[in-house]
C-alpha cells in the first residue's frame, strides 16, 4: 500500500508562468539576502558609523 498524497501543479492552479515568476524571485531573495548579510555585520556597520556621523538616526536635530 502507498500512502503517498500530492497534488499537480495544475490542481493547484499554478501555471508555468507563475511557477517561472516563484522560482526566479526565490532565487533573487537568496542572492539580495546573501548581498546584504554579508555588508550587515558589527565591523561594517561601525565602519559606516564612524565615516559618517553626521547620519546617525540619534544626531538629527528637528
């Protein structure tokens, strides 16, 4: 006996096109939240803090 249960793409009402749209943008989160991952550390951060201080959130005079 199999007790094996999935649907088609196309029970699910998921087109080639959309499926194409799913997987292109899935690919794109990866590679965006690797990108940033990377430049969002401590030392990089600091970095940027001490280059531009004037940017801080905290020094914005209203």
């Amino acid at each position: 006996m199999q007790y094996l249960f999935g649907l088609t793409l196309s029970e699910m009402g998921i087109s080639p096109l959309l499926l194409a749209i799913i997987i292109s943008f899935s690919i794109l989160f990866i590679v965006a939240f690797g990108l940033s991952s990377k430049n969002m550390d401590s030392d990089g951060i600091m970095n940027w803090m001490m280059k531009k201080p004037e940017d801080w959130i905290g020094n914005k005079k209203s």
